[in-house]
C-alpha cells in the first residue's frame, strides 16, 4: 500500500512559516508598547519625585528663580508625557492590527492542517478497506482452492 502524501504540504510549510513571522512582528510590536508604557510610568515618576523635592524645599523658603526651573521642568515633562501618551496610542492601534494579521495567518494555516487531518483519515478508512476487500478476496481463493482440490 502506498503512503500517504497530502499535495499542498508545500502550502502548509509556507503557511506555517508566515505565521512564525507575524507572531514575532506581534511580538515585536507588543514589547514596543511595552517599553512606550514604562517611559510613560518613568516620566510620572520623575514628576512626583520633583514635586515632593519642591514641597520639602517650600518648608525651608525656595526662591522666585527655583519656583521657575521647577516650572519650566514640569513644562517639560508634561510635553514629553502627551507625546509618550499619543506614541502609545499610535502603537496599541499598530499592535491590534498586527494580532488581527496573526490571527488571519493562523486561521488560515489551521484550514490547511484540518483539510489535511481529514483527507489522512479519509485515506485510512480506504485503506482498511482496500486490506479488507484484499484479505476477503484471498480467504475466498483459499476457500475455493480447498474445495476443488477436495473433488
């Protein structure tokens, strides 16, 4: 009996390979956010680290000039958080179309592995029942043999 050869596993490779290559794209694009998020945690905590270093220089009498630099740095730090805050958005809607590309990729490698899965027990069950027919067909020989040769 001839072994099983499914015709588009070709196919099947590339398809498979196209998904490892949008799952690392995702991968990619997630550890990006991920690093966008943390700049934007970073920022606030420098904020509060200023703020609270001003609140313990007010006690002890801060000056018109101080009041300023801090003025001009919280400036400064909430530009660069509005600009982190928008870069993450530009990010997040680049991750989602990245899982809806991965989840494409991955349906459409599925539908190949299932037409596979299918078409191997389809040529199981034809070739059980090829065995089959083969093995009724020498049982009737044997049969037929014993009987004439008994006459």
């Amino acid at each position: 009996m001839k072994k099983f050869k499914y015709r588009f596993e070709p196919l099947l490779k590339v398809k498979s390979e196209r998904e490892k290559q949008k799952q690392k794209e995702f991968a990619l694009m997630k550890q990006k956010v991920n690093c966008q998020t943390q700049k934007i945690q970073q920022v606030d905590k420098d904020f509060n680290i200023s703020l609270n270093k001003q609140r313990q220089e007010q006690v002890n009498k801060i000056s018109v000039a101080e009041m300023l630099v801090y003025g001009r740095y919280y400036v400064k730090l909430k530009k660069e958080n509005i600009t982190n805050i928008e870069m993450l958005r530009a990010l997040k809607v680049g991750l989602e179309k990245k899982r809806k590309s991965l989840v494409e990729s991955t349906t459409e490698k599925k539908k190949y592995e299932k037409l596979k899965e299918n078409l191997l027990i389809r040529y199981k069950s034809d070739s059980a029942k090829a065995e089959t027919k083969d093995n009724d067909e020498i049982a009737s020989n044997n049969y037929s043999f014993k009987n004439s040769s008994l006459k």
